[in-house]
C-alpha cells in the first residue's frame, strides 16, 4: 500500500486529498497546524493525523525525525496563502508579501528537504507541489502580485529541485488544481475540492521520471510556465 504525506489538510483541497487516497486504500499522513482544531480530517477513516507549520523548521524537523524510516512514495506539499489582495504600488504592504513568500514558495522546499529521504526510499518518489495558474507569467493578466509571484517562485523552485534530483530517481511536478470552491477560491469557484482532487490524483498518479519538472492543469494539460 503506498504512502501519501500532505500538507495543509484540514480543509480545501488538502482534506480532499485526505479523503480521495485513504477511501482507495492508501496509508495516508495528513498535516495540520493545530490537530487539536483539525476535526474534519481526523473523521477520516484511517488517517494518521500529525502537527506540521511548514514556516518553522523545528516543526519540520520534528515530524521528520518522528517519521525516519517511512516510505512516504507521494510527498504533497499543498498548504498556501492568497495574501492580502488588492494593493497597487504605492500601497504595498512589504511584510505581508513577505509571508506570502515564506509560505508559498520557501516551506514547501523546507518540506521538500526534510522528506528526501522518505521519498527516496519510497518505490514511487513523488514530490507534487500545488501552484496555481497565477503563478504563471505566460498567463498573467495582473493583479494579486503577492500571491502570483509567490507561485512563481515556487514554480522556479521545483524546477531546479527537478534538475537536481532527476539523477537520483526522483520526479518533482507543479500543479494548478483549478479554480477550486474552499475558503482561498470562495464559493463563486468553477469545481469542487471532490472534481480538482479526482484530476490531480489521476495525474500524480501518471507521473513518472520522464515527467519531472513540468507544470500540469488538474486535468493533467501542461501549463505553459
Ligand atoms: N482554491 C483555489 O481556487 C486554488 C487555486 C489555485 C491554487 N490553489 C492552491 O491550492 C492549495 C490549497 O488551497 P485551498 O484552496 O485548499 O486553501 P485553504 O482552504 O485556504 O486551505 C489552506 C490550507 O493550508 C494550510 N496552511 C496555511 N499556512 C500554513 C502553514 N504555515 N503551515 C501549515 N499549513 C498551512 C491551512 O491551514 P490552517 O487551517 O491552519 O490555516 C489549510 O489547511 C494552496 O497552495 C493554494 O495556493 C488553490
């Protein structure tokens, strides 16, 4: 049964995620900031609830050490921020860009280095990392700077994380999982957690080391970057 580590699930997309890969039968680790608050995810059948922030390295640290020696064969980095909408220049709000930064483009290549080697040892190793189509510059029709440019970055990232680990087996993908109805996309959003799930699982789920370092839509179309 393989194992699937995520982040960020007690709600949106990530307790979707939670849901989907323990009804099909996998060992699932779902993180939340504060398990005590994460009643949704721990109603899930068989899911192993474990605390993660991904901004604090001891957190980080601490769950790693806890899980040395699991196999995780898809490490899922998924928690995010939008960030304060709406600022023109002039009225940028540099820290909370910052936060944004640190969230959305540093933690998930924190999380990334702590689990190499539970992935490693994993038969699939997969690293996927939920970006967004707002990350793309191709694509930009401005507007939520923060936000966009913190994909962006990550983006970049797991481009060179790809590169650099495609040698040892392992395979590193973005994904946009479309604009999705939870507390980040608000309820006017195109599909549901259940429609954007079902369609990154399928992709992950296809991945192989001939794909790593792309960028794929939840419907598994390559976005251009
Ligand atoms: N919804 C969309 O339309 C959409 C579109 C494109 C991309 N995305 C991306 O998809 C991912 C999931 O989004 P969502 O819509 O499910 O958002 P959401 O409903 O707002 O959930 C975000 C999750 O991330 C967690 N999180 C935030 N900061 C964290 C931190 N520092 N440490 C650990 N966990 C943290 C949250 O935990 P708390 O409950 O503790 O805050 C929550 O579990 C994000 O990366 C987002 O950028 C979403």
């Amino acid at each position: 049964m393989p194992t699937v580590l995520i982040t960020g699930a007690n709600r949106g997309i990530g307790l979707e995620f939670a849901r989907q890969y323990a009804a099909d039968g996998w060992k699932v680790i779902a993180t939340a900031r504060d398990p005590g608050k994460a009643g949704e995810l721990k109603a899930v059948p068989g899911v192993q609830v474990e605390a993660l922030e991904v901004t604090d390295d001891a957190s980080v640290a601490a769950l790693a050490a806890k899980l040395k020696g699991v196999k995780i064969d898809v490490l899922l980095n998924n928690a995010g921020i939008s960030g304060p909408r709406g600022f023109a220049i002039g009225e940028w709000d540099f820290k909370a860009w910052e936060e944004v930064m640190v969230v959305n483009s540093i933690a998930p290549l924190r999380v990334a280095q702590a689990f190499l080697p539970h992935v490693e040892a994993s038969d699939r190793k997969i690293m996927a990392f939920i970006s967004s189509r707002m990350g793309s510059i191709t694509l930009n029709g401005g507007g939520s700077a923060f936000y966009r440019s913190s994909k962006t970055a990550l983006n970049m990232a797991v481009s060179c994380l790809a590169l650099e680990l495609k040698d040892r087996g392992v395979t590193c993908a973005v994904f946009h999982p479309g604009w999705v109805k939870t507390d980040m996309g608000g309820a006017g959003a195109d599909i549901t957690t259940g429609e954007s799930v079902t369609g990154l699982r399928k992709v992950i789920g296809g991945l192989d080391i001939g794909k790593t370092g792309k960028f794929f839509n939840y419907d598994g179309a390559e976005f251009p970057w």
